[in-house]
C-alpha cells in the first residue's frame, strides 16, 4: 500500500459541456462519477460546469471585467488533481474544452521562485463522451495540451464512452453505468490520486 495513502488531496473536475445548467449533460454525470472514484482514494473537491460562468477567450489570467476565469483559476491552483470533462463534437473536444486549454496557456509565463510553472507537482486526467468514435484522439489532445501547461499524467488518465455512430442514445440515457467506463475511471482515480500523492512528497526540481 502506497505509505501516503492518508495524505489528503483536492481535485476539481472542469465540465466542459455545451450546455448551462439545469440542463442534462452526459459529461457532467460522467465528471461526478470520476471524482465518486477519487473519494475512495481520499480525494475530496468538486465539479465545475464551465458553461454557468462567464469566462472569456483569450491567453491570460485574467480577462478584465466580468471573466470568470481568476475565480475558477485559483481552485485549479489549490487542487493536485485536475479533470477535463468533455463530449466529442464533429470528432473534437468541445469549444469550451478548448477556450480552458487557452486560459492554461497563460500558465507558461506564471512561474514560483525556482523557475516551475505553478501547475507543476499537479496531475491530470480526462474524461470524455460521445455518440461517434474519436475518444482516443479527443483524450490525446487534451493530454497534450494539459502536459503543455504543467500539469503530469498517470498510466490511464481517461475514461470515456462512445456510443453507436448516428444514433441518438447518450451516456446519461443508459440504465446503468458501463463494465468498461466504471472499470476506467477506477484505474483513473487509482492512478491519478498515486501520483499526486508522489509528486506531492517529491516535487519536480527547479526548472
């Protein structure tokens, strides 16, 4: 058993849904279902359902007047886990998955005394969902991205599910939740919450 099983850990799950609540959304359950998983590794935190907030496009911290993003920035940076939560659209992440990649990118030039990125020592992992194939390239982006932006990776960081090509059943519209997909987001969180627990007892050195 990992010796720092105990240390605790936050995560926030970002919902990258294209739509605002209350309205359904296959991503979001998906989302719950992954940090439901994390809890039974000692990982407490919660999701955000990017949608409902006003958060501007562009490359920095903060947009100016009435953007969203500072607020939900400073939750990412006082997680070690971060999630990205997206459905497939016209076989790539959704828009908003990728305007909160473009605020990530800021993150580049915010750097701690030692010359580190302040999201390095974080980990994180995605979830996706779809009616077409395409999760496996949908996952790479984000990875790449995510990586990109100082955030590290466990072994299996995705879960996802895909459903028949043209038809119209969604992840939320099953009666129960897949053998596969809560098998993935087991390995996931197992994974996911391992390494931040190592990062965060052995930070990355100075850059």
């Amino acid at each position: 058993m990992d010796p720092n099983h105990h240390t605790p850990l936050r995560a926030v799950a970002l919902v990258c849904t294209l739509f605002p609540s209350p309205a359904p959304s296959s991503s979001q359950l998906l989302a719950e279902q992954t940090m439901a998983a994390l809890a039974e590794h000692g990982v407490t935190g919660k999701t955000i359902r990017i949608a409902d907030h006003e958060v501007k496009s562009g490359v920095k911290t903060d947009m100016g007047d009435g953007d969203a993003w500072p607020e939900i920035r400073d939750t990412v940076l006082g997680c070690d886990i971060l999630i990205v939560s997206t459905p497939i659209w016209l076989g790539h992440p959704s828009s908003i998955a990728q305007r909160v990649l473009e605020r990530l990118d800021a993150e580049i030039s915010e750097t701690d005394d030692e010359g580190r990125m302040l999201t390095y020592g974080k980990v994180a992992a995605v979830c996706v969902v779809g009616n077409e194939d395409g999760a496996h390239k949908v996952a790479a982006d984000l990875f790449q991205g995510l990586n990109d932006v100082g955030f590290s990776l466990a072994p299996n960081a995705v879960t996802y599910w895909v459903g028949e090509a043209m038809q119209g059943t969604d992840y939320q519209d099953l009666d129960k939740t897949p053998a596969k997909t809560a098998a993935t987001a087991a390995t996931l969180a197992a994974n996911t919450a391992h390494l931040a627990r190592r990062l965060k007892a052995a930070p990355y050195p100075a850059s």
